[in-house]
C-alpha cells in the first residue's frame, strides 16, 4: 500500500511534523511541503533535484522508461500522426482538434503571423552579425509595446490572443533574425503554406524566385517542431512559469524562456553539438574528446549527450535519429564526413562504460542539429528553431498556471551562507 503521509522527526526531540502526500495520475507521488514555513523550517533543493514546483496536466516523462506523453497521447503517435498546430492546440487545450476545430486554430494563427510593421525598426537596431538568439528576447520582449491591448494576464480571452499572437509570430521573428543576419529582404509570411512550410519560406526563399518547399524537408522539419513543442518543468518552461508568476506579461515572460533556453546545457547544446563535431574534425580524433570528457579536471562535455530526466533513451531522439537518416538520403548526404563523424561519436559513447555507467545516451539535440545543418540551415539558428517550437509547451504552461487556482508567485527561499550580522567600519579604519 502507498503511503498518504509522512512525517519529519528532529533529532533535539522537537515535536514531529505530519505532511500529505500527494498523487498525480502517473509518475512519483510528492510530499506537500507547502506548510513547513509555519513551522520555521525549509527544504533545500539546489537545482530542483527532488522538487515538484508546479502541478501539471500537460506534459509526462518517464524518464526510467524513455516515456514521453502530451495530455497522455505518446511522442511517437503525435510525431507520426499529427502536425505542429494539432500539437500545440493539444499543448493549449487539452485535447487534440477535430476537424472544425482544426481549420479555425490553423486560420486564427495565420491570421496573426505578420508583425507590427514599426518591429521591423528594433530588428534593424541590432547589428548585423548578432546572435539570432539575442534578436529573439530582444523582439519577443518589445512585443508587449505593440500589443498591449490584451495583456490583462487574469482575463482567460487576452490570455489566449497573447498565446495565439506568439505562437503564430514566432516563426516570422525565427526567420527574420536570420534573414537580417544575411542582409536579405524580410519576406512576408504566406498562408497557402503550412506553419512548417511557411517557416522554411521565410527562411529561405527570396523576393526574386518562387518557392516551393521540399515536402520530404518541410515534413522533417514539422517532426523537429512537435518534438521540440514541449518537455514539462524543464529550465526555460520553468523560466517562463516564474517569471509570469509575478503577473508579468507574457511576451516578458516568454522572451525570458528564450534566454533559458540559449545555454549550452539546455536548448543551446545543438548548436553545441555541431560546433564540436566540428571541433573534433575527424574520426580519429573521437578518442581524445571521449578522454576529455571523462576528465574531471576538464570542464568539456560531450554536447548532445546526457539528460536532467532521462536515464534511457530519450524517445525524441529515437524518433529525431530515424528522421536524420531519412533526410539524409533524400539530399544524398549519407557519406557526409560531419555525419559519418557523429554516428561514428554515438556508437563508441553508446559503448564506452563511462557513458553507459552514468546511462549518458545521445538526446534529441544530438540528431536535430545534424538533421537541421543537412537542410541548409546554419548552426547559429539551431536554437532559435528550437525556441520557435517550445513556445507551444511556453503558452500552454503559462496559460496553465494562471488558471490555477493554487498558482502564486515563485519565491524561493535559501540557506544563507552569507557573514553574520556586523557593525559598519568607516574607510579609515578598514583593513
Ligand atoms: N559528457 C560527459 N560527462 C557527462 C555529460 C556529458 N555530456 N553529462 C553528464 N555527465 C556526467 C557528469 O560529469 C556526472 O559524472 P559524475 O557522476 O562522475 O560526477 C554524471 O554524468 C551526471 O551528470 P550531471 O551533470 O550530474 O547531470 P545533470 O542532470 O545535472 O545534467 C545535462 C544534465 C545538463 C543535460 C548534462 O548531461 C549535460 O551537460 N549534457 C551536455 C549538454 C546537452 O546535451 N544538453 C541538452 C539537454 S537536452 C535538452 O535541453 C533538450
């Protein structure tokens, strides 16, 4: 039998404090803690290791069993058999559209992917070599001065044009950072073409040509959008969670998320995971980065590999592998030296008893970064893809928690390891 409650004793014999457990549908139970402060006493959880900081009816991972759920539907049938705004609808409302409720989500956001055309001004602010990344939080943070008419975050109706607005102009703020990077025009996103084709458009097409998009290309890149879409309390969601915890707006919110998620050993690692296949060069030279790796005195990891949750494969990237194999062939690109380097890199980590001990198997960055530079998109905008698909986890998360009831501003508390109280010296007597 499970058991409802647990109690804290005290070694100085202080009376003992009885807590609830809590049960969700699926996973770990949890003990509430919520009421130790009365008592003067707190728990310390660097890095959130033990801690359950939101209840949650989105997103499930079993990260025992390699398990991956949406509102309880598996990775794998989503990634097999929906398209990226049936997901994020998911993501938003719980359940999966039907037919009626498809057209309208998919004809609300191509209703809402042009921006304010003045936002073409703070794109211009930037240099011309910055980071796409940096022109995201930049631009997702300036989007609440232009659309503050519906930024009231206890309205549900404003919540979700804020959602509905980001989710729909992300893509068109993804693809300028790079078309501005490039010095290519701004191309205006088109509705004949779906979310992922019209990404890919705004990307890669010019004023000079037509475009039509590769359907075995746009159909990878709608897989690396749903398998991005969403990953529970992961960093950058959490972000956005405690940002608009204060009642923050949502494109605050959400451009924080970004800024999470650029660092390396989050959304960041398929950038970093290129630029060290890179680096690394050439097969013969995997032993020396395996060796660093494993060397303690050297602050090198192996990027791509290793997760917070799973300590199996991760199912996005089983899927994410299969999907790079299938693109590869279509462009030809199976005897691609970058490519041929990376599978020979998984197979001897996959061996190596150091990776297999601490169970570090490749995650989904690993073959997202691979899949993305074989369809012509540069390193530099790896993240940025990334970031443009968890807005769907970001909106739902944000819109979950200020519909709950329960939700309150995130503040955490700490052991402070700090001087203790002293007395004010003036300069003149200072050591
Ligand atoms: N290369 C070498 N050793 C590693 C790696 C790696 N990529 N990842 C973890 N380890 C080792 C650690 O040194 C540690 O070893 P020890 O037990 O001997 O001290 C052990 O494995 C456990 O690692 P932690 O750092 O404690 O694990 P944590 O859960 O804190 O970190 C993380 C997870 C950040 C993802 C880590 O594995 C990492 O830095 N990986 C590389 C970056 C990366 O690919 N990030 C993408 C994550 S997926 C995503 O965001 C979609």
């Amino acid at each position: 039998m499970k058991p409802t409650k647990a109690t804290i004793t005290f070694d100085n014999g202080a009376t003992p404090i009885e807590l609830p457990i809590l049960t969700g549908t699926l996973g770990n139970d949890v003990i509430d803690i919520r009421t130790l402060g009365k008592h003067g006493i707190y728990t310390y959880d660097p890095g959130f290791m033990a801690t359950a900081s939101c209840s949650s009816a989105i997103t499930y991972i079993d990260g025992e069993q390699g398990i991956l759920l949406h509102r309880g539907y598996p990775i794998e049938q989503l990634a097999e058999n929906c398209d990226f705004l049936e997901v994020s609808h998911l993501l938003l409302h719980g359940e999966l559209p039907n037919a009626e409720q498809k057209m309208d989500f998919t004809s609300r956001i191509n209703g809402h992917t042009m921006l304010h055309d003045q936002l073409t001004n703070i794109f211009r602010g930037f240099r011309r070599d910055a980071h796409p990344m940096a022109v995201m939080i930049g631009v997702v943070g300036s989007m609440s001065a232009f659309y503050f008419d519906s930024m009231d975050v206890y309205n549900p109706e404003h919540r979700m044009i804020s959602a509905y607005r980001l989710l729909a102009k992300m893509p068109t703020i993804a693809a300028w950072s790079y078309k501005y990077n490039l010095g290519q025009p701004f191309m205006y996103p088109k509705n004949k073409f779906n979310y992922a084709e019209n990404f890919m458009h705004m990307m890669f097409a010019t004023p000079c040509e037509d475009y039509v998009p590769n359907q075995i290309l746009a159909k990878a890149f709608e897989r690396i959008l749903i398998l991005h879409a969403d990953h529970e309390q992961n960093a950058s969601t959490s972000t956005v969670r405690l940002v608009g915890s204060s009642g923050a707006n949502p494109f605050a919110s959400v451009s924080a998320g970004i800024a999470s998620l650029w660092g390396p050993a989050h959304g960041g690692a398929n950038e970093a995971t290129l630029t060290m296949l890179e680096e690394i060069g050439d097969v013969s030279r995997i032993d020396e980065f395996i060796k660093r790796a494993k060397d303690k005195s050297d602050s090198f990891r192996l990027m791509g590999f290793g997760h917070r949750v799973y300590r199996n494969m991760d199912p996005r990237a089983a899927i994410m592998r299969k999907t790079c194999y299938e693109v590869l062939a279509e462009l030809g690109l199976q005897d691609d030296p970058m490519f041929k380097l990376a599978m020979a890199l998984e197979k001897i980590a996959l061996e190596d008893e150091y990776f297999v001990s601490r169970k570090l198997y490749p995650n989904v960055d690993f073959y997202s970064g691979i899949v993305m530079r074989a369809m012509g998109i540069p390193n530099s905008m790896f993240t940025a893809i990334f970031a443009l698909a968890r807005t769907a986890g970001w909106i739902a998360q944000w819109s979950e928690m200020n519909s709950d009831p329960e939700h309150k501003i995130g503040r955490p508390r700490q052991l402070y390891t700090g001087e203790a109280k002293r007395d004010f010296v003036p300069i003149n007597l200072r050591d």
